[in-house]
C-alpha cells in the first residue's frame, strides 16, 4: 500500500516538473523574442536616423511587436493545421 502511495506522489511531481518546465521554456521564448525586437527597434531606429537625417519612430516599432505577432501567427497556423487534420479525419465532407 505504502508503494502505491509512493509510486503516486512520484507521478504527481513528475507532472508538476513537466508543466514547470513547459512555463518556463515558453517564458524564455517570450523574453528572448523581447530582446530580439528591442534590438532589432534601436537598429532600426539607428538606420532611419541615418536615411532621415532626424530622429522618428516610423516601420522599425513594428519590431516591438514581435513577441505578439509571433504567438498570433503561431495560435493561427496551429489552429489551421488543426482544422485541415480534423477534415481530413472527416474524409474531406463538407
């Protein structure tokens, strides 16, 4: 009895320690994503103060955006995929 019990708390941490860790991957993703746009903005930025010849914030704050148009684009595509293996499950009847 006393292994079952130990056998069921294992599993229990076990999945506590996958959904942790799936946080803190997709934390690390967002971040990273952040810092590219910050760096990818001041390049930008850099670039148009050297065409322009004055400071403005013009395309180049698209780049902030990044870690949103990445998680739209993414949740897009998925659920796309999604739909097109559902209809193919159907055989393809509309």
């Amino acid at each position: 009895m006393e292994m079952q019990k130990t056998r069921a708390r294992r599993k229990q941490r076990r999945k506590q320690e996958i959904y942790i860790g799936a946080v803190g991957r997709t934390i690390i993703k967002y971040a990273i994503l952040t810092l590219i746009g910050i760096v990818l903005f001041r390049a930008g930025a850099a670039a148009g103060l050297r065409e322009r010849g004055y400071e403005a914030v013009g395309g180049e704050a698209f780049a902030l955006l990044l870690p949103v148009l990445y998680y739209l684009i993414s949740t897009t595509v998925k659920d796309w995929i999604d739909d097109i293996r559902a209809e193919a499950r159907k055989g393809g009847r509309r």
